[in-house]
C-alpha cells in the first residue's frame, strides 16, 4: 500500500508530463468551423458596432455546426473574446 505522500507525488508526476502533450495537440478545423475560427482571431481588430454584429452572426453560425468537440471549442473562444 502507497502512503499519501507517495500518491500525491505520483499526481503531480502525472500532471506535469501530461502538460506538455495536452499543449502539443493542434485544433484540427473543419471546411465548415475554419472560416469561423479565422473571425474569431480577427474579432478584437473590428470597430465595436461591426465587432457587436459580427458577434451575432459568429453564435448563430456556430449554433448550426453539428455536435462535435470543435463546436464547442468555437463558442468558448467567441465568448471568452465577447466579455
């Protein structure tokens, strides 16, 4: 049987080589989710009435993806820039 020490070491082991694998992974975009990741990085560029609308249209598109885990990658990064 571990002590707790030596399972707490283990976690943090754990936790430190899973960093740099989980930072290697690159988003894989979709034809479809592409063109909307490319609006979301230029958002913060756009005057704020046009950033306000382009907001708007960005949701709704992203509404219309199909379920998939890029899907909501895309709504985090558009609310994470939208607050």
């Amino acid at each position: 049987m571990h002590s707790a020490p030596s399972r707490s070491l283990l976690a943090i082991l754990i936790l430190f080589l899973a960093i740099p694998l989980s930072s290697q992974q690159k988003t894989v975009w979709s034809a479809q989710e592409q063109p909307i990741a490319d609006q979301i990085k230029g958002l913060r560029k756009l005057d704020d009435t046009v950033r306000a609308r382009t907001t708007k249209e960005l949701a709704l598109q992203i509404r219309q993806l199909p379920v998939v885990p890029n899907k909501l990658n895309l709504a985090g990064a558009l609310a994470n820039l939208s607050t």
